[in-house]
C-alpha cells in the first residue's frame, strides 16, 4: 500500500476527521508500519479513544480494499491531496480537503471559477439575478460553483448547466446521502454535465455542523464568490468569509434595503466587497484567464473596428444584430439606445451584456456603447 491509500484507509474511518489525520501527518504515521501501533500510542498523539482502538486492530489492506470496491459500485471516484490532479487552488486554501470523492468531470476544477451563494428562501428578484448572472458567466467559459442547497444554490447551478463552463456542486454530506433529497435529480443532471464532490465518506448524513466546513470548499476551488442574496445570518457570509482567508475575491449582488434577504449582501459591500450590477462586473475581473473564442484566436485584435467576422455573426440573435448595426452608426449613450429601439430597459441591458461577452460591443465610461 502507498501513501495515497493509506491516507484513503484513514479517512473512511469513523470518528477520524481533518484534525485527526493532520495530527497523524505530523507524526509520520503515514506509513505500513504504524498500522501495527497499539492504542496507546494513537492516543499519545492526540487521537480520540474510540478511533485509537479501532485503528488498533484494524486490517488495513482489508479495510481500504473494502472501501475502495464500495466506491467502485457506487461510481464514485477518489482523488486525495497527494494526487496531481487534485484541484490546485483547493490545494492552496488554509485547510485543504484531505480526500474528495466526486462524480463527474474533475478537470472542471482546473477551469476559471466563481462561487455563487445566498439565501434558501431567495425573492423572485433573488431567483431572477441569481439565474441570469449564473448562465452569463457559465456562457463565458466560467465555471459556477455552489452548494446544491435550496434557493440560490439550486436556481445557479440549473443556469449554468446551459453554458460551457458549466458547474460545480459541492455537498456537505456523502454521496448515498445527498441533501436536500429533492435535489436528487439535480445532482444527477449536474454529475453527467459538471461536477459534483463532497469530502464526506459514503453513509454520513446531513448535519448543521457539516455545511461551514463544506463552505470553505465552495470558496477555495473559485477565484471569488459571489453573494446574490443573504441576511445577515446567512451561511453565504460564512463562505464570504472562506473565500477572504484564502485571499480570494468577494462580490455582492445588492438589493432593496428594505428587504431582509438583501440584508447580508448590503453590508459585505459597505466592508469592501465588490457591487455586482451585472456579469461584466465579474467577468473584467478575470477575462485575461478565459479561453479565446475561436473567432478571437484567429483575427486578435487586428479586427478591432472592421466589424464581425460571419462566424460570429451568424451566432447573434436577431435583436443582437439590430442593436450591432445601431452601434455601427456611432458610439450612443443607454439613454439613446432605448430611444433608437424602443425596447424596455431590461431587454437593451440584456442584449448589450450579451454583446459585451461575445466581445462585440465595449462599455465606455459615461455608460457609453460602442462596437469593437
């Protein structure tokens, strides 16, 4: 056995948690030959007594191989800290996962990633800006990663299932144990799609105390988390709070300040927290990290001014056309572009974002529109 399954072997043992196994780390114990040490000598280092006496007489190639065939019938797949593929900027938080357990695709890790979180009970406004900021950036090649809750974490995750980047759900209970159970079908959706982990064994059950420490988790595989809806009791401030200690980026939707949901978010933008009025908020932030759209790669920036290639046009909505051919004649103020198409706010705003995204259109200061 290596180092990898005995790590493994530690970890699927009731009443070893992340404490325990760094404690066996720091002792050098991650070897074949602490598997014949006597309970006194796991209690000497810090161990609980109920774990040093199961790790006492434990059969260790019979245990993990135990284990390792339940995860194999259960199509759940392994990664632990030690492994190259383990996710690099989890690897870089103040305490890393020892294991993960996952289905789906692990390299959506290693892509560009934000968190979005908020309230369980959100408003209908909550929903609305939670699912379309969600699928914007997912379109953009960014990865969403939430925590396969109710309310915002649900409606972000099935919005961005509708983009490239696709998303990510992180659980705070083992796979044969996913909470809540009416999101059983979504996680399904999500493992063919994206990505779904938890660092819970198989046979742990939902409980209050799980769900901060699975938020480090969603705030450590993003670059920032975005806050759609909270008050400010909220389990969303507690991933504010993950993604600020590993010196990640924090953003926050604001709301009516008449509404207790918007509470939370309200007050991480008076501390500092970025305001989000829209995914192009976000996406200045990390567009130097997402892929090139085949038609960028092949003109760059040498086509600036001359207006879309076929491929991307051909790509445009009927209304994304009409509003292009608009620019085309001028840089217009947002005022004189709902003048020129008639259209309501919502709608223009919508059609720019999508513009601004496909690199077609730029925002000048002044809210000032023009083609690229």
């Amino acid at each position: 056995m290596d180092k990898r399954d005995l790590l493994f072997g530690y970890h699927e043992i009731a009443g070893i948690g992340w404490k325990s196994i760094d404690k066996i780390l720091r002792a050098g114990y991650l070897s074949e030959q602490a598997r014949s040490c006597p309970e006194e000598e796991w209690r000497n280092i810090g161990l609980p007594s109920a774990a040093a006496r199961r790790l006492a007489v434990l059969d260790f190639a019979e245990w993990i191989e135990e284990r390792r065939l339940l995860m194999e019938e259960r199509g759940v797949n392994i990664v632990t800290v030690l492994d190259g593929n383990y996710p690099a900027r989890l690897r870089e938080t103040p305490q890393p996962p020892w294991v993960l357990y996952y289905k789906g695709d692990l390299g959506l890790s290693a892509r560009p990633a934000v968190a979005m979180v908020g309230t369980r009970g959100p408003t209908a406004y909550g929903r609305k800006v939670g699912g379309q900021l969600a699928e914007q950036l997912s379109r953009s090649g960014l990865a969403v990663v939430s925590g396969l809750a109710r309310g915002i974490d649900s409606v972000c995750h099935e919005a961005a299932l509708h983009g490239e980047g696709s998303t990510i759900a992180v659980m705070a209970t083992g796979f044969d144990k996913i909470y809540p159970p009416d999101n059983r079908e979504l996680e399904r959706q999500i493992a063919r799609s994206g990505l779904v982990l938890t660092e819970y064994p198989l046979g742990t059950p939902s409980h209050p105390g799980l769900f901060p420490q699975r938020n480090r988790i969603i705030a450590g595989l993003a670059l920032g988390t975005v806050v759609v809806e909270a008050d400010t009791r909220s389990g969303s401030l507690i991933t504010a709070d993950a993604a600020l200690e590993a010196g990640r980026d924090v953003f926050a939707v604001p709301g009516p300040l008449t509404s207790p949901k918007s509470r939370g978010a309200l007050e991480l933008i008076k501390q500092g927290a970025k305001l989000v009025t829209g995914a192009e908020d976000i996406l200045e932030e990390y567009a130097h990290l997402l892929p090139l759209k085949p038609e960028d790669r092949q003109s760059g920036h040498e086509s600036a001014g001359t207006g879309l290639d076929g491929q991307t046009e051909k790509k445009l909505t009927k209304d994304e056309k009409h509003l292009y051919h608009i620019l085309q004649q001028g840089p217009f103020s947002l005022d004189e572009l709902l003048g020129r198409t008639g259209w309501q706010f919502g709608h223009l705003h919508s059609v720019l974002l999508s513009l601004i995204i496909q690199k077609a259109v730029a925002q000048l200061p002044g809210a000032i529109y023009k083609v690229i």
